[in-house]
C-alpha cells in the first residue's frame, strides 16, 4: 500500500517516504516491499535470528543456497561457541555421530 505518512522500516532500519509502497501491521510497523523477502537464517545455537543483514558477508551470501548452519553474533562472542556449535550440528544431524 502507498504509505500516507513518513515511517522507518523496521528491518532495514531506513525511511520510507509518503506514496513509497510498503507493508504495515498494526503494533509491529511498517517495511520496504524488497525487506519483507529477506530470509534471515536461525542461528544453529540458540534458534534466535542469525541476524543476516547485519553480517559482514550478507552482499555475498545466497541465504537460499547456504548451509543453514550461521549462529548469531551473541552466540558468536559467548563462551565455549565451538563446542555449543558442535552440539547444535549434531542434534541437527544425529546420523553424523560426532563425538564430544
């Protein structure tokens, strides 16, 4: 719908201007028509959003071809993120039987 007053998207953080066509919800705000396609992956560790469009490889990455695997800067910076990584995979993919 073209918008009948300024806003700012809520995933890409950007304004949208009058008669710009964009998605609003009630309570949750308005989007970009292109920012309601972006896929942001799960984060592998704790199932939240990976955070896609903050990433440093986001103008690279095919988020439809990748591995599915990201983890969240969160996760990322806290501790232990290798063997948490490892757990999560192999929960993911029991048939793997990794070993701790």
């Amino acid at each position: 719908m073209p918008m009948k007053f300024p806003g700012t998207c809520i995933v890409c953080k950007k304004k949208i201007e009058v008669n710009e066509v964009a998605l609003w919800a009630k309570g949750l705000g308005v989007k970009h028509q292109a920012c309601s396609e972006v896929v942001d992956l799960k984060c592998a560790i704790c199932g939240g959003p990976a955070g896609c469009l903050q990433c440093e490889f986001t103008d690279d990455c095919d988020r439809n071809k990748v591995s599915q695997m990201c983890i969240c800067k969160k996760c990322h910076e806290g501790k232990d993120v290798f063997v948490l990584y490892q757990k999560a995979i192999s929960n993911h993919f029991p048939i793997l039987n990794l070993k701790d």
